[in-house]
C-alpha cells in the first residue's frame, strides 16, 4: 500500500508538469480538454497498473509489467479509435499527451518498485 501511495504521488506529479508542458505546446481549448482527458484516464490506468505488477511482484515481475505494458497498448489503442472521435476531443493533443503519461509513469516504475 505504501508504494501504491508514493508512485501515486510520483505519477500524479509526472502527468501534471508534463501536462502543463504539452499545453504549452498545444494551446487551443479543445486540445486542453484532451490533455486534461487523457491525463487523467493515465493516472487511473497508471494506478491499475502497478497495483498489478505489485500484486505479481513476488512471484514474477516481469508477468507483472508485461501485463502493465499489453494494458497500457489496449487502453491507447482503444482510446484512439473508440473515445477521441465521439467525444469531441483534438485527436493529435489527446493521443500524444496519453502517450506521453504512459511513457514517463512507466519509466518510474522500477524505481518505485525498489522501495
């Protein structure tokens, strides 16, 4: 619980200054929303995530990663060709930025996981 709770933390502070970064980048209201959408779906996917790598940690992590990184694919594939279209969200802000929280999260997690 305690490591779900610091690479909470950790990813949180990760989405948000790279989210901040990506506005900058990407100034238009329609491409905010789809940053502020994706960051968010990020953070809870993030979450579910670790928890499972946590959970398949002391038998094999490597199970538990690879689940993490197939979850991660899914839910950017997903979005790309179910979510951004029907609800209205810039295409390029939204699927660059979930990748983008994807790639920086799971850089971190290792370091985490060591604790």
């Amino acid at each position: 619980m305690k490591r779900i709770a610091l690479y909470a933390g950790i990813a949180g502070a990760l989405i948000a200054i790279s989210a901040g970064a990506l506005a900058l980048a990407f100034d238009g209201p329609t491409d905010h929303r789809a940053i502020l959408v994706s960051a968010t779906l990020a953070f809870v996917v993030q979450l579910a995530a670790f928890a499972a790598i946590g959970l398949a940690a002391p038998a094999n992590v490597m199970t538990g990663w690879g689940i993490g990184v197939l979850v991660r694919f899914l839910v950017l594939v997903g979005y790309a060709f179910l979510v951004v279209q029907a609800v209205g969200l810039a295409p390029a802000a939204a699927l660059i930025s979930l990748a983008t929280f994807f790639f920086l999260c799971t850089l971190v997690e290792p370091l985490v996981l060591r604790t």
